[in-house]
C-alpha cells in the first residue's frame, strides 16, 4: 500500500526518545481513515481501542493483569501469556493489516521502520512512541538456500533460511528485547522503582538486553555461566556497559540466582519467562510470511533452548490465521542439541511427565539448558501445530553448520542443530522436496569463530569433521606456492 503523503515530514527529527509521534495516512480503499499511527483508529469514537494484559498461560481463569504491572508469573505460580484483545483487532479485516504491515516495511517513520513496531499494535498497543527503545530490529533477510537445499537437502527447491541473527547484536534477542526494555522505560517514566534490569543468559540475551538498556540510559545486570559462552557473545555486555557477573555454575543455576534476586529487589526480570519479550519475537513469524506475500510455508524448523522462541513463533502464525491475514498455519519442528535435549526425551516419551535433565557442553553453547522455562508453552505450540521434535549430535551439528557455510552462509552451531533436523526430516520423507521450508537461523555464526576454528583446525577430540578447511602453510616463494597451487587445480577440475 503506498503511502499518499511526503515522508520528509515524518523523519524522526530529535533525539530518539523524545520526539514527536507521526502520522501518515494511506490511500487504501479498503478502511479509508487509516495512518500508519495507531492511535488514530482509537480517535473514532465507535471503534474499540487496543489493548493487551497478562493473563495465565493456557488456563480458564478470570485472572489478569495489567501489563503496566511488574508481575511474571500467575497467582498459582504458573507462566503469563500476553493476551491481545483480539476483538479490537478484528475491527480490521485480515487484508486492512497486511496492506498496514507492508506499508511499513523498510520505512524511517519512527518506530514502524522497526520490523517488531510495524506490528506495534499486535505488540505492545498501548505504549507511547516516545517510550520505545528500538534499534529497527527485524526487516531480517529470508535467504533462498538455493544451492544448498539442492545439494545438501535432496534436490529441495524451495527451502529458507530466516537470518535473524544478522541484526543489530547478532540474535534474534534483539526482537524481543526491543519490547521488554521499551516497557521498563515506560515503567520508569511512570515513576516505578526499576533500579536495572537484570537477565540469567547463554550469550545472546545479555548481549541484547545490554545494547537496549546503554541505548535508553537504563542500569544492565546479567549473570553469565562461567566459561559456557563465547568470547563474543561476553565481549558484548562488557563493551555495552553492563554490569556482568561471571558464576561458577551452568545457565540453570544462573536462571534460579536471578529469579530469586529480581524477587527481592527492584531489578526488572528480562528472561523470557518474562511473556514481554515473546511478543516481539512472534513477529518474526509475522515477517516470514509477509516476505513470502502472504503464502504460508509449510514447515518452519526452530532450535530450541528455553523454549519460548518455538511458542512465540507460534503465536505469530496463529495471530495472523485467527486476524484472517493467511488461513493456516506452518507445521513447526523444534530441534535441539542431543547433548540439551529435555523436549525431545519428552516428545519421544509421547508427551508423558517431562523431567528435566542435566544438559551437557555443546557447541551449540545457547541452547545448552536441561530445565527450560518455556516448556508448557513450547508443548503447546508443538501440539497445536502437529509439530515435531528432533535432536542433533555434536559431529551432525558441526558437520551441518559447515556444510551450510561451503554454500555462501556463515551460520552459527544453533542453525546447524536446525538443519540437522530437517536433514533428518528429509532422509526420512516427512518433509518432501518441494515443501516450502524455513529453517530460523538464530544467530550470527561470527559469534561463534572459535568453534568453526576448532572444527577447521581438526581440533575437536573425537570428531570427524568431515568439511574441515585448515589453511596450507606455504613459503612465501614462488614455487612453492605454485606446487601447492597446482595440486589444488588440479583436484578442483
Ligand atoms: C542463538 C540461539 N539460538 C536458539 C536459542 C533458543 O531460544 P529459546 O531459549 O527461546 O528456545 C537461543 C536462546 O538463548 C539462542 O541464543
């Protein structure tokens, strides 16, 4: 839908958490007093306005609560879900928001530019644009795995990798962080005593959490599992400001230490049992589809540590069947490493009593939990998706991660766990040629240069890493370089 009015004007012209909000109108014929502000429908008085709250998760109860509220889990002790009127919402028609959402893509309007507040109103309703903290996160690219789906996944043609970690901190954390530091600095504003924000992490939500609460001036505090992440993903949160506590203990013990912290002090809990930061990853669901024009994929393979992501995918693809912008929704297919793997067992033991594990070291460092917090909801976006669940061994997630690389990407060991998958998914015929795929890539591979050193070295104890690549150490003269030049030559043609 094109926009009618000059965007010149629409430019965010002061510093960004003061400025003033905009408003373009669109010409579509459709509803014909649309902007792209979304307070403006709420401006005629016959319309409902939008609003969102917590309610329990998955549960018949009258309990709910305002999202302005500090509150993570319900009066029984159960997980929030962020529950979005949905009758205000179904004013529109499914064809109004899909002309809305792409009226925003890849625009500077202050905060729609940003692929999680181009769906502000499936987001976060009722916040001030003055008080987002964005980075215009999202707008991630959906990459054709042409040559690889050929060559590596059985001559598939139409299969996709999702790059959500080519964003602002190298992970799609920065969907969902965009969201909870935007509410804390809304909170604060409103004169709640929110000291910092603080988060248990395997990397990637420290490095998140860390860029958003510099980029708003908001005190960071994560607990990071001593020697379990990448130098990357610790440099991060360092640089960022933040004030980091390395501990002597796995991801499980980090998580348990902050939530009995956030418990006791006014430190703002930033895990994803906080339901806040699902509602901007959901949107990348919501993207995947709007880059495929509105065509729903049929499998959407996810890796899985804590769980919340495969649920806030979920939930994406659900809003946009129930709000009438596609009829269906994807298969999903959750993939964990062998050595994490607690849904699996789960899965496997047909959904009988989970019981967690104790994870053990992967190169897939992000996913390396035993006890997720998201597993009701992870359970429930599996069953209500007739999903599935697969697992990934250390030399098959390697070998995957550099068998993707020698086609043009450069994937992080998370992505090589969901590739296994579908590898699995193929060998097996549950997934068919030409099924249109998506694998979520959920991190930048340079976050993790050291295991693809290690893997290219033959460094790995006990591994055969079966692309490795080392560098040919050479004289620096010419006929040296041309004898070892020579044999490549020849073995290439
Ligand atoms: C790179 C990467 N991949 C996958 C995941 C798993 O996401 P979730 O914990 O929501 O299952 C994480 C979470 O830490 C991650 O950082």
């Amino acid at each position: 839908m094109a926009s009618s009015s000059p965007a010149t004007t629409f430019l965010r012209s002061s510093p960004p958490y003061n400025h003033r909000s905009t408003t373009i109108k669109c010409t579509s014929s459709q509803v014909p007093t649309t902007t792209l502000d979304n307070n403006s429908h709420a401006k005629q008085p016959s319309l409902k306005p939008f609003t969102a709250k917590y309610v329990p998760f998955n549960a018949v109860t009258d309990e709910s609560h305002s999202l302005d509220e500090i509150v993570y889990r319900s009066s029984t002790g159960g997980l929030l879900d962020v529950q979005h009127d949905m009758e205000a919402l179904k004013q529109f028609d499914g064809k109004y928001w899909r002309n809305l959402f792409d009226s925003r893509v890849g625009r500077t309007v202050w905060p729609y530019g940003s692929g999680v507040w181009s769906k502000k109103e499936w987001v976060l309703p009722e916040i001030h644009d003055d008080d987002i903290v964005s980075t215009f996160e999202g707008n991630s690219n959906l990459f054709w795995a042409e040559r690889y789906g050929k060559q590596n996944m059985k001559g598939m043609n139409d299969l996709w990798v999702k790059h959500c970690g080519i964003s602002h901190t190298g992970s799609f954390k920065d969907l969902g962080m965009t969201v909870l530091v935007s509410q804390v600095n809304r909170l604060r504003k409103m004169g709640k005593h929110l000291v910092g924000v603080g988060c248990a992490s395997t990397g990637d939500t420290s490095a998140a959490l860390s860029a958003y609460c510099a980029a708003a001036g908001i005190p960071s505090i994560v607990f990071l599992p001593a020697n379990k992440i990448s130098m990357a993903q610790l440099v991060q949160p360092i640089a960022n400001g933040a004030f980091v506590l390395s501990l002597d203990t796995d991801f499980d013990g980090c998580m348990k230490l902050i939530r009995e912290i956030t418990s006791e002090t006014p430190i703002y809990l930033a895990n994803s049992l906080n339901s806040l930061r699902l509602e901007g990853q959901k949107t990348a669901a919501i993207e995947i589809l709007q880059q495929f024009d509105w065509e729903v994929p049929d499998w959407v393979i996810i890796p899985g540590g804590n769980l919340g992501n495969i649920y806030a995918f979920y939930k994406g693809f659900k809003m946009c069947q129930e709000l009438g912008l596609v009829d269906k929704i994807p298969r999903l297919v959750c993939a964990q490493a062998a050595n994490a793997n607690p849904l699996y067992l789960h899965y496997k033991s047909g959904w009988q009593n989970f019981t967690p594990i104790t994870a053990t070291t992967t190169f897939a460092s992000a996913i390396q939990i035993g006890d997720p917090v998201s597993i009701d909801r992870a359970v429930y976006a599996l069953k209500n998706s007739n999903g599935i669940v697969e697992e990934a061994t250390e030399e098959e997630l390697m070998n995957e991660m550099a068998a993707a690389d020698l086609t043009g990407m450069f994937v992080c060991p998370h992505t090589g766990v969901a590739l296994v998958a579908l590898k699995k998914l193929r060998e097996s015929g549950v997934i068919g040629k030409h099924d249109k795929t998506v694998v979520v890539s959920t991190a930048h591979g340079l976050k993790f240069t050291q295991a693809k050193i290690d893997y290219h070295s033959n460094a790995i104890e006990g591994m055969n890493c079966k692309f490795a690549n080392p560098p040919v150490e050479v004289k620096a003269e010419y006929g040296a370089v041309m004898d070892v030049l020579t044999k490549y030559l020849n073995k290439a043609s």
